[in-house]
C-alpha cells in the first residue's frame, strides 16, 4: 500500500492528520479519517520537495491560509498554491 512508503513530520492535533513526505520526496497531506473513502486526497501535493515546502511555508510565518491545514487541505488533489492572495495579509514577510 503506497501510503507504507510516507514519512510523517508535522503532526496535527486531534484526527490524526499529517503532512508526509512520500516516496519521492514530495510533501503531500494524509487525512487520516478519509483515507479509504476519498483517493483524491492522495493525490494533494503541497510542495515538490521538503526544501520547496519550507521555502514556501516560511514566507507566511509559517501560519495556515484563511484556515487551519487541515481544513484547507481536506479533500484537494492537484499541487498546492502558494499565492500571497490566499494567506491573510498580516502574516506575509515579502
């Protein structure tokens, strides 16, 4: 089963949803609860690689968009936007 091969690093509270490397080094989000129900969620990649992540992540102090990642990330595929007009003004360091 692919998600065997996923590293988690970053932990969220409760559910038990996490943002995992997987085996090609890509950052993608794994929703605990929904796994089996929902494939697409397998296919949501928030960056191509942990450097990219961080690079990205850290230009809004590290904080979520308009809501938590969870709620954010919950059933998205496709690659992740990292678009200053999606995160709130006040946490944008450029």
């Amino acid at each position: 089963m692919r998600r065997q091969q996923w590293v988690p690093f970053y932990d969220f509270t409760g559910g038990g949803d996490v943002l995992c490397l997987d085996e090609f080094g890509m950052v993608r989000f794994y929703e605990a609860l929904y796994w089996t129900a929902n494939a697409e969620t397998w296919s949501f990649v928030l960056a191509k690689t942990f450097t990219d992540f961080v690079e990205s992540w850290s230009r809004f102090c590290f904080l979520t968009p308009a809501s938590s990642w969870a709620a954010f990330c919950r059933g998205r595929s496709g690659i992740f936007d990292w678009s200053p007009e999606l995160f709130p003004t006040e946490v944008i360091r450029e």
